[in-house]
C-alpha cells in the first residue's frame, strides 16, 4: 500500500468520524488540511505526513504512522497515527477552559411562572 490511501477513507478507519460521508464533509468543508493546505476528499495520505483535523470543538494536529482502508477496532486505529504534544496539551488546555466556563453559569432555581413567562416576552418584545 506504498501508494497511500484516500484521506476521507484513512480518517474514517482512524475513527475520527463515524462514518465515511461525515470524513468526507469534513474535508470538503475544510476541517482537515495536510501540511497546512486543504485537501479534496480524494488526496492519498501516506505515512510521515502531518495532518490538522477539527473534530467538533477539538482540533488536532497528528502524524500519520500506518495506513488502513477498513475501519477496525479502536486499538487498532489508534496505532494509525500519532498526536503531536502540542496539539495534546492545547486540546487539553481549551477543555479545561470550556469546563471553567460552564461552571460559572448559573442555572434558574425555578420554571418561570405563567406571569413571569408573559413578562418575560413582553420585555424581550420592546423596542429598544
């Protein structure tokens, strides 16, 4: 398999999406860049390159160490590449920070009354 494998396929067996046609709109849609430029759903991976894939809210910056066509076990995807340190810590690091602010907010002691609901709209509903 010298020849590589197609990116959106490689992503998919390397579970980073759920299925193919996720990977590959991901990649259409510009979440996944190799060594920095974007890349058709089509562009052959090969190990030693660098990939940048934002999965949700996490983006990760890996080195792609072994090639694969068919989705396998986790064990085995994980062995498929390997995330740099950087990418670990800042993924990491914007957790952490996610974690801070969700805690900082404050959830309502009550379900609004049927008057506090009215009052509500009506203030939302005023011309400003």
């Amino acid at each position: 398999m010298s020849e590589g494998v197609r990116i959106d396929k490689w992503l998919w067996a390397a579970r980073f999406f759920k299925t193919r046609s996720l990977a590959q709109q991901a990649v259409e849609g510009g979440k996944v860049h190799l060594a920095g430029q974007r890349v058709k759903a089509s562009r052959p991976v090969k190990p030693g390159q660098m990939l940048q894939v934002r999965v949700g809210l996490d983006e990760r910056e890996i080195e792609v160490t072994a090639l694969a066509s068919k989705r396998g076990s986790a064990r085995d995807a994980a062995l498929l590449y390997r995330e740099t340190d950087a990418s670990i810590a800042a993924r990491e690091e914007a957790a952490a920070r996610r974690r801070a602010e969700r805690s900082t907010q404050v959830a309502p002691d009550h379900r609004p009354s049927k008057k506090e609901r009215r009052d509500l709209r009506r203030f939302r509903d005023q011309d400003l």
